[in-house]
C-alpha cells in the first residue's frame, strides 16, 4: 500500500507487479525510464532473496535485458513481471547462459543435454521443477510461455430461462487486465465495467465459412463504453511453439448476421491481440488450407468425472481443445449426473484435429463404447465425445494411457490413485462433505475463491435463495463471506454441506486435494 501511495504522490511513477518465486506478487513503484537492472535493485530491496544478478525479469514471453529501460518494454501501470532464477544445471551455470524464454528453453526442455537427464528423467513437468523455472506463465502448454496479466474475477450472473451466465468485470484503472474464469484480456485506459458472455460458433459460422474456417478459441459477445479499451486479447488454443504461420489467423466480428474478418495486431502464446477494437461478436479463426488441414498443433485437455452414482467405480473421459467454454458446458452437464472432477495434467505434446487417439490402462479395465476418441472441436451446446472406463476392483493405481494412433507415440499419461477416487455409494457419503467443512474450515475461510460461481451453483440446486446469497454477498471482505457461507451451510445441515463439498469439488479441486492431503 505504502509503494502505491508513493506513486500516487508522483504522476512520473506508477505502481507495477513482480511474482517472484513463491509465487507472491510485490508491489514496486517505477518510473519508465527506470533500467531493468535498477528495477531488480528495487526488488531486491524488498526481498532480499531476489538477488539482481542471480535473476531475470520476464514479461510477456520476453526476457528483460538489464540496460534497456522500462519505457523500451512498454511497460504500464498494474503491470505484472515475473522473477526467474537465471538457468543453472548439475550446480555449474550453463556456459552457454541460455536465457530462461524463447526457443533455447523450448529445445532445452522438449531435449535436455545429458548431464541434466539424471535429475529431469521423464516428463516436462520434472524438467521445469528441478530447474527453478516453475510452471508455464499462463495456459497449460509446458512448451508455450505466454502473458501472465494482473487477474480481476468478474461477477456472475445466470439467466435460467435462457440457461446463459453473464461475466461483470470491474477493471480497477488503466492497465492490462484479464478475467481469471475465461482468459479474455482487456487493455484498458481508465477504469470500467465490462459485460460478456460466451456464445457458440455453430449458431453464427455459417456451412460454407466452416469450410474454409476452423475456430480456434471460444465466441465472446463483449459490451463496453467505446473509446475505453485500448485493446482485447482473445484466448486461442493453437501451439504456437511448432513455428506456425500466424498470417492464418484472423478476429471474426458478427454484426447483423453478417461476418467480416480482420487480422489481429499479433499473435502471442495462447490469445490473439486486437488493438482499437469495436465490439460485437468476437472470436479467434484458423484458416483451413488443403494441404494443412489436420496439421495445426492444438493445446487440448483431458478432462476425467468419477460418477458417484454408479456401481463400483465408473469414469467418463473427455478429450477437448483448451477451451473454456467447452470445459464448462462438460463440468454442467457432468455435475447433472452427479460427478466429480478428477483433475489431472494435460497431454505434453500439442494434439491434431482429425487424428485418432486410443485410451489405454495398464490394469484390466473396461473401456466403452470403444477406446479410439477422436479429436474435434464441437460447439458447446453439442454432445461432447467420451469413452466410459469401469474399474470392477480399484488397485492403489491404475495407468492410463492416450497415443496417437498414426505413429504409436504416447501424448498423455496419468495415474489415477485410490485417493482420487471416492468410496464406493454403500458408504455414506452425506457425513463425508460435513466432516470435510469442519476439519478444514478455517482454510477455507481463507483459501476459498470464485464465490459467486459457487453461490450461483448453490442456488441453481435450491440450497440457498436469493436473500441468503445477499447476505453473503453483503459481507466486507471475502473472508467475512467465506465464513458466512461455511455457517449457512451448516446450519441447513448435511446435504447442504454435501453439495457445497461437490461443488468445490467441481470448481476448485486443487484446493480440496491440497486440503485432503494436509488431512
């Protein structure tokens, strides 16, 4: 708070984000013509772990050089940087000091050199740890390093006649901002309040246009006071780390029921930029070319639901884009059925629209209707493709694996463990969710996050009403809030807690397993 005051005191300097390595993010006041160098000095002062010349800075996907100015990066305020150890191998620095981005990290990570495979054996994921890299800055590609922005969480409002959710974001003052559910980014020159939604490409690209067109991110319909936004990333599901020819993409706008196409201001690690835009109906195309037509690299997910109803141990497995409007019409429909997610990695390798992938277990499992799952955009509304694994006798783990069936090469591994997997129904599962709220509720208190889904969750399943998520909504802080929901839902007893276990469950379930895990 002190840093902000003292920037707010000086129009020359402006406030600015660095995470460092824990992942905390520190306040710095700048100016722009302040080095690189004398900004780590700064930090340093701050946190005297993060030594200048044992660190890099990075913003976007670009490593900052010491000599060049804040002004030469474009740097503005709310901006958010990221602290990285300069790169280190077997106890010696790399002679070669290969800096932590771009495509020497990529070929690094992707081939390690011999003396790092002792430590990094196996996975991209055991690189990126052992090498004090951390996790990929945004996006869940360990070969893309894409913008990590200041995040605001949007209101959410639900329209159940119309079965639509509407985003509020309240961006705080200029700067770079981005929506923590749905990715969508916004440049903006003063404070506002932005409306969108998620609407489907089928309804709006017409047959002849899919012919020549493939979507390659989710359709926004964005409403703001124009002149504000200076300019709007659009979430993107290409990998761009296979040297793809960018020239492709395109923005289309829908107006009137007629499409125009425009060519993004650039193109970055999962979005596409548009400076100066007008809005309507926004959203990221891919051009088909003949010869090409299966052969844009995809990020992509694997998303695994246990149905808690069914006998033994039933699960379903998707295999989507990195979509987020795809991913949440699956959680909807799989919470109908009464699943849980299982979280777990995505594939490591980008994955082809038109290739064949096989599901295979290392157990003796039962996959149905057949093993092969193809791999396609299909529009939210539509019945998303997924093979259903029963497991008659859960083993303390079971292997599941997905190739590409054109080459054999594994593209995703995961190991589901006797603790990712709920007890069978005959036990009673109401006491669970109860138990869970009281062992851990002051951690929730404090860690719980995306309230408003969980309220419009709560509601849809009639456990609360409206005047109740007001009284919830109206609290101060979102600790206040946090306590008051954890109360409500125990006062309304068992089955009200159960759901709220399911939902965070749902929405949040690298919380609840840390949580589970302490247990």
């Amino acid at each position: 708070m002190a840093e902000q005051q003292q920037a707010a005191d000086n129009p020359g300097e402006f406030s600015i984000f660095i995470k460092n390595l824990h992942g905390k993010a520190l306040a710095v006041t700048v100016s722009p013509d302040d080095s690189v160098w004398e900004l780590k000095a700064k930090l340093n002062a701050q946190d005297s772990s993060l030594i200048p010349e044992m660190g890099v800075l990075i913003y976007g996907s670009r490593q900052m050089e010491d000599h060049l100015t804040l002004r030469h990066y474009k740097i503005t305020p709310n901006c958010l940087l990221h602290y990285r150890l300069s790169l280190r191998g077997g106890g010696a620095g790399v002679k070669s000091e290969l800096p932590v981005t771009g495509l020497a990290l990529k070929k690094l990570v992707a081939d390690p050199p011999k003396f790092l495979t002792a430590k990094a054996s196996g996975s991209t994921e055991e690189s990126y740890d052992w090498l004090n890299l951390g996790s990929p800055l945004q996006g869940n590609c360990w070969r893309c390093m894409g913008e990590n922005l200041p995040e605001v969480t949007p209101e959410i409002t639900q329209d159940t006649l119309k079965y639509r959710t509407t985003y509020r974001a309240h961006l705080p003052g200029a700067g770079v901002f981005q929506c923590s559910i749905t990715g969508l980014s916004f440049e903006v020159r003063s404070a506002v309040t932005i409306t969108y939604r998620y609407r489907t490409w089928t309804r709006h690209l017409s047959k002849a246009a899919q012919e020549m067109w493939v979507p390659a991110g989710p359709l926004f319909r964005i409403d703001v006071q124009p002149g504000i936004v200076r300019a709007v990333h659009l979430p993107h599901f290409i990998c761009l780390a296979e040297d793809i020819n960018t020239s492709l993409c395109s923005i289309a706008h829908f107006k009137s029921g007629k499409m125009t196409l425009e060519r993004p201001t650039r193109v970055v690690a999962f979005s596409a930029v548009l400076e100066n835009p007008s809005f309507s109906l926004l959203g990221v195309l891919w051009r088909r070319l003949r010869s090409t037509l299966n052969s844009f690299p995809m990020h992509s997910l694997v998303l695994i639901f246990q149905q808690l109803s069914a006998a033994n141990t039933t699960l379903h497995l998707y295999l989507i884009p990195d979509d987020n409007s795809v991913k949440q019409a699956i959680e909807r429909q799989e919470m109908n059925w009464n699943s849980k997610l299982i979280p777990k990695p995505p594939p490591f390798n980008p994955l082809f629209f038109g290739r064949v992938y096989q599901v295979t277990s290392t157990n003796s499992v039962v996959i149905t209707p057949e093993s092969h799952l193809p791999f396609c955009y299909k529009s939210p509304k539509e019945q998303q493709l997924f093979v259903e694994i029963y497991i008659r006798n859960m083993a303390e783990e079971i292997g599941l694996l997905m190739t590409d069936t054109r080459n054999d090469t594994v593209v995703w591994r995961a190991s589901l463990r006797s603790g990712d997997i709920n007890l069978p129904a005959c036990v009673s599962k109401t006491s669970s969710g109860a138990a869970f709220m009281k062992q851990h509720k002051t951690e929730l208190c404090s860690r719980m996050r995306q309230l408003s889904t969980i309220l419009l969750h709560l509601r849809d399943a009639n456990v609360i009403n409206s005047d109740e998520e007001e009284e919830v909504q109206g609290q101060n802080t979102s600790q206040r809030k946090n306590r008051v929901l954890l109360e409500l839902a125990e006062k309304k007893g068992l089955e009200a807690q159960e759901q709220l276990y399911q939902i965070l469950r749902m929405k949040d379930p690298y919380l609840i397993t840390d949580l589970e895990k302490s247990s």
